[in-house]
C-alpha cells in the first residue's frame, strides 16, 4: 500500500483542481461542468458539504482506459468484414439459366 505522503500528494481537493487535471481550466465553467458531469468521472464525496476529491493517479489512468477503448473501436470500425465462407454442401454451385425472351 502506498504510504501517507504518496497520498497527499496524489489527492485532489475540489472542482478547481479537478478541473484544472481534467480540463487543463480552473475556470467557474470548467468548475461547473466537473459537477455536471461528475457521475462520469472518478471522483468521490467524503461527506455532503459538496466537495469533490480525486486522486490524480486514478483520473489518469481513467483516461488512459478510456483512450485505449476508443481507439479499439476505431481500428474494428477500419477492419474489412472477412470474406464469407462458401456453403459445405456437397453439390457443386450451377449457374443459372437466362430465360428465353
């Protein structure tokens, strides 16, 4: 387990510095849109006066997941459908005939 200092200086303390991992913005906007949108991310409460913590080695790891994701679904999306495989039958295909006009 890591020890209390590697902790601390893993922690983040509310929306700005949150905000600020996230967004690259302190902003009150960015603020704002953490709350918003804070079932989304991997953050917690500790109690109900709002504040939201994070630590910065999870957030990271969360993003690099979700970029891993991203990009799995962009190289299926860009393979080609394989071929399909012809029946088993035991009958050769026949061609088939042109009706007479």
């Amino acid at each position: 387990m890591a020890d209390q200092s590697d902790l601390a200086g893993d922690l983040l303390r509310g929306g700005r510095e949150i905000a600020l991992v996230l967004y690259g913005d302190d902003s009150p906007e960015a603020v704002r849109r953490l709350y918003h949108e804070q079932d989304q991310w991997p953050v917690f409460q500790l109690d109900d006066n709002g504040m939201l913590f994070a630590l910065k080695s999870r957030l990271f790891a969360f993003l690099a997941n979700k970029s891993a994701e991203a990009e799995a679904r962009i190289l299926a999306a860009a393979k080609p459908a394989p071929m399909p495989k012809p029946p088993k039958s035991g009958s050769p295909l026949r061609a088939r005939r042109r009706r007479a006009a």
